[in-house]
C-alpha cells in the first residue's frame, strides 16, 4: 500500500480531475478502505482543501470553491497571474502546450474564489493579447473552452447554440466527449443527442455553453481517438484546394516541422511528398516556408503563383 502522503497527493489528484466521485469507487481507485478514505478526506481538509461530503447510499464527496485557495499551493496574486497566463496558453495554438494549459485552467477555475475570478476576468478584459493576426482563424474565448472543458471532464450534458458554415443556427444538446486542438483551431468530439450520432463542433462558433446538471455514462467512440475522428470529418468535408508538394528533405524531418498541417509521405531517403487540403493558400505557403527546404510544387498551379507573390513582397522588403 502506498504511504500516507503519496496517497493523500493522489486522492487530491483524482478530486482536481473530476468533479464528482462516488465513495466506494473512490476509494476502489486507491486500493483503500472507505474508512480509510474518510480519515483521507479529513486529513485534506485540514490542510484547508474544501472537501464536500455527501451521505447516503449513493454518497461521496467533491472539491468545491473555497473561501481562499489551499494553503502551500500559490496565493492570490500568483492564483490571478496563473489563471491569466492559462488562458493566454489555451487561446494559442502551440503544440503540446494549449490543452495542457486548458486542463490546468479547468483545476484552477474549479477552487478558485469568486473575488479572485473577478480581478482574473477584469484584467483580462483591458488587456490587448498581441496575436497573429489571420482570417481564417477564428479567436476562441477562454470562458467558451472552459466550459466546455469541464463538462468533458465531469461527463455532463452540455447545451449550446451553435452556427454551422453555411450560417443556419440551432440548439445543440450533446454528451461532450474531448476537446482538440488541431491546426489554429478546436473542435469538441460530442455525441449529439437530437441527431443521434457522433459530430465534431468548431469552438469558434459555439456560444453560451452551459452544463445541464445531468450526468452520463461516456460512450465508445467510432475511432481511434478524438483527434483522428475530427481528421476524419475534415476529410469528408470539399475544400477548394488539394496540393501536393514534394520537398527535399527526409519525411521524418519534414514530419516533425509541419506534419500538423498535412499528410507526409516518404519518396526516398532525402524526398518526401507532401499533400495538404486547404481553404485558402496563405496557409500552405506558410507551412512550405517552416519546412525549410528546397520543394517542387505539383499541384495546384494557384500555388505557384501566390509563391511568386510572397516572394516578390519579400524580396522587396
């Protein structure tokens, strides 16, 4: 059995990521007793976490706000620059790093005061974020992906209206399943219960999500995981361009630098063929540029001439 401590930091773990747990499988999850959860939970609340405790049959407990945060975590002014810097991190779309800081950000905003939101939602209101400017990518409110976040994470019924790409607006009800960075853009994996089926919604264009209290059991997805079901819709979808570009360098490397952007295929040792479908040509240019190599463009023909653009500009620059 683990010691005292470690297990102590691991119910507390298992408390921060989710948001409600029965006693009995709690206490299943740490190989313990529920009499020696309980002692467990006391012990947390001495060291001023805000256990919840609900009796009865299907009794069991939950991290709640609190009039302060912990004691030994981080004070208020550490709280308010954590929740501020999070948010900027979720807004980006730096690999490996926004869905970390979005997970972070739904433990934080979980316990934190009320007095601390407001400064978080203040300052960030009269702060001006300097990001890359690009229509094609759409900004993402924090509020909007938090929300969504801990209805994944607490396997709650979420409603939200939703506007599609050719404009109509409807109501949504889903069980939320992941959220996905992909590209600049999210997306939420979510089992639609009015269509009855499985469907990948475009954060940018959902509004005033809300969770409905109601609980359920998650579903098995029809893929390998969230982010090869939302690759799978896109590739349903028609877009305007299909490009193919074969760029001397090894695919491992080409992989590495902008294998986010499109399908990386070996040619040889030193060549690789490159396919990407896109809405408009800015993107793979941009993408051809981080490769860092010499390519030959195959198709479309659009793309070379908005090459020959880009460099004429720059050369002048």
């Amino acid at each position: 059995m683990a010691s005292t401590s470690t297990r102590t930091l691991r119910l507390l773990s298992l408390l921060q990521n989710h948001r409600y747990w029965p006693g009995t499988e709690l206490a299943d999850r740490l190989g313990i007793s529920v009499r020696t959860l309980r002692r467990d939970i006391d012990r947390l609340r001495e060291l001023g976490y805000p256990v919840e405790a609900q009796r009865g049959v299907d009794g069991g407990y939950q991290l709640a706000a609190g009039a302060a945060l912990p004691p030994l975590v981080v004070d208020d002014d550490e709280a308010v620059a954590l929740a501020v810097g999070l948010q900027a991190a979720a807004q980006g779309a730096v690999e490996g790093i926004a869905e970390s800081a979005l997970r972070v950000l739904a433990k934080v905003v979980r316990v934190m005061p009320v007095r601390l939101r407001r400064r978080v939602d203040a300052l960030r209101a009269m702060t001006v974020p300097a990001t890359w400017d690009n229509p094609g990518v759409a900004g993402v409110d924090p509020e909007v992906l938090t929300a969504v976040a801990l209805a994944c994470r607490d396997s709650e019924h979420l409603r939200f209206a939703y506007t599609a790409v050719g404009g109509q607006h409807t109501d949504r009800h889903v069980e939320p399943h992941r959220l996905v960075l992909l590209g600049r853009r999210w997306y939420l994996v979510a089992y639609d219960l009015t269509r009855h089926d499985w469907r990948s919604f475009r954060i940018d264009r959902l509004t005033a999500p809300h969770g409905t209290g109601a609980r359920f059991r998650p579903r098995e997805l029809p893929a390998a995981d969230a982010a090869e079901f939302v690759r799978a819709g896109m590739g349903s979808l028609p877009r305007p361009y299909q490009v193919e570009v074969l760029i001397d360098a090894p695919a491992a490397v080409v992989h590495q630098r902008i294998g986010r952007w499109g399908a990386v295929e070996e040619v040889d040792a030193e060549r690789c063929r490159v396919r990407m479908a896109a809405d408009n040509l800015d993107w793979p240019v941009m993408a051809l540029g981080l490769a860092d190599a010499d390519f030959h463009v195959v198709e479309p023909p659009e793309l070379r001439d908005r090459l020959h653009r880009w460099s004429a500009r720059f050369s002048q620059a």
